[in-house]
C-alpha cells in the first residue's frame, strides 16, 4: 500500500469491505487491480539498515521511506502490531524486541498521531507475554497517555468478508485494527514448523479471531487472503536476532542468530522476500512469499524494487 492517499482511505476502504458488496468491486477492493496501483506507486522500496543499537536501527528505515509522517497522519488513530505471542525473554527471539516497537511508537507520537495502541492476540498467557516478552516494561516506561499497551477482547472481534479470497472467504478480525488509520506491521523473523518462515504476513495472524488452526492448511493463500484484506500502511521487519530453529517458540538461546538487521517496506511481500535471504534462502522458497507476489500484494524479485540503505 502506498503512502499519502492509500493510508487516508484505509479506514474507508475496510468499512466498505464490511458493507455491500453489489458495489463494484474496482471500488471497494483496491487489491482487485495490484498491478496498476504499485505502476502508480512505483516499484517497491525496500530500507534497510543493520546497527547494534536498535532504535537507531529502526529510525533510520523508516527515515530511508521518507520518515515516518509519510504514513502516519497527524491526528491519527494507530494500531501497532507486534509479535508477542509467547511467554519468552527478550534473548529467545519468539517476539518482536521492545526496542524496535519503541522506536515505532515514538516516531508515531513525533508525526503527530492522537493515540498509538500495542496489541496482539497471543498464543500463551496473554499477562505473562506480554510481561515477559519485555513489551508491557517498554510501553510503561514510556509514560505517554496516548500509547496503550491492550489485551485482546474476544467481544470485539467482527467478521469481514473477503472479497477476493481464495482460500479465505469470511473471518472475524479485531475490530481496532479495522478501524485504525494506521496499522503497522512489526513481525520478528523467524524459523516456523509449518510455514517455514513467519515473518510479516503471518504475523497478521495475530489479529484474527477463532479458530486459527483452521489456517494451517492451505497457509500460504490463506495469509495472502488476510494481508490483502488487513492491507498493513507499514510493515517493520525486527532481524536483529532471528530464530533459525525451533519455531515459532523457541526456548533455548542457541535457536537464535544474532544479525541486528531492521528492514522497513509498505510491501509485506518484498520484506518477507527479504527476510527470507537472512535465512540462506530464496524468496521462491516461502510459499506465502509466492502466494502474495501471485495475488498481486507485492513484489518478490529484487531488481524490480528500490534499495535504500544496503544490498540483499
């Protein structure tokens, strides 16, 4: 999705996938016609930087795409989206590291957004991981009154259909995320059992409701379907230590490679191909990578994309 007009109509653009669909779908559905938005965008860019201090890290990203008020409105409503689903220490590498988020929620505040809320729907205790994972410690620290830091409520989930959908054709999703102005997407890398990898299109995951053991089959379109849906306005990839085995939990520290890499793209696809690299492989290697490049999310072949700040 690209800056400036995509993130304004976002919020309408989510609305109307929730309303009638006799409308055409060139209006309601901006994923029906990729090929000629990204020709009006551009090709993909994709930031990159690789600091051990990871707050500089992550600034210096988002500053490669034009700083953070190119996605983030003044007097706008955002949703930040984490990996914190596991009851594991900063040092084990299961969820995205506090310093990236901060980084995130800062220059939020900094380009003017009215409220910044943290949240994922976690897979253990949602206290302990949130607690453990270093998330609820950072976002306290920050003592702003216009960062929350929320658990996920079953009642406000509310289902969505998906217009396009080729595996997914209806799935309650969280209400806040639907309606934010913004939603950034900051996925950790990292091994996965069943995906191979999961990295930012999966990590969208967190932001469905039921039964998402029913994704696991057909995963790869089935992430396609939600992130054409969910459509991230920005999307972070934490690679400061990615999880080389063991996924998605993890445990023992020798699962985890340090690279203190941050990567930055409103293409979840590209970064996902990105990420895929730091793991010794292809990006036609992760079939949710494919899926997205073949429902038109995004790109996978780097020399369609703009580099800014390293090389892949």
């Amino acid at each position: 999705m690209s800056s400036s007009g995509g993130l304004i109509c976002r919020r309408t653009f989510l609305k109307g996938s929730l309303a009638s669909l006799t409308l055409p779908a060139s209006i309601i559905s901006p994923f029906i016609s990729p090929g000629s938005l990204r020709a009006d965008s551009g090709p993909s860019v994709l930031s990159l930087a690789e600091d051990g201090d990871y707050l500089r890290a992550t600034e210096t990203v988002v500053e490669g795409l034009g700083g953070m008020s190119a996605f983030v409105p003044r007097g706008s409503v955002v949703v930040v989206k984490p990996n914190i689903g596991w009851d594991r220490t900063v040092q084990q590498g299961a969820n995205t590291h506090p310093d990236v988020v901060r980084a995130i929620i800062v220059m939020c505040l900094e380009a003017g957004a009215r409220s910044v809320t943290v949240l994922d729907r976690t897979c253990n205790d949602a206290r302990r991981s949130y607690k453990n994972s270093g998330i609820l410690e950072m976002v306290t620290g920050l003592g702003d009154k216009r960062v929350h830091l929320e658990f996920v409520r079953n009642g406000l989930f509310r289902n969505v259909k998906f217009p396009e959908g080729k595996a997914i054709k209806e799935w309650p999703l969280y209400s806040p995320a639907l309606d934010a102005d913004v939603l950034i997407n900051i996925p950790v890398a990292k091994h996965h059992s069943i995906s191979r990898l999961t990295m930012a299109m999966k990590n969208l995951m967190g932001l469905m409701g039921g039964n998402r053991g029913n994704i696991h089959s057909r995963i790869d379109q089935k992430l396609a379907d939600l992130t054409a849906v969910l459509s991230p306005t920005l999307n972070i990839l934490d690679a400061t230590r990615i999880m080389i085995r063991n996924g998605p939990t993890g445990g023992r520290l020798s699962d985890v490679k340090v690279l203190n890499r941050v990567a930055a793209s409103s293409d979840p696809v590209m970064l996902d191909a990105y990420g895929a690299t730091l793991f010794g492989l292809q990006p036609g290697d992760i079939p949710s990578v494919k899926a997205g490049y073949a429902s038109g999310l995004g790109e996978m072949d780097f020399a369609r994309a703009r580099l800014v700040g390293g090389s892949v």
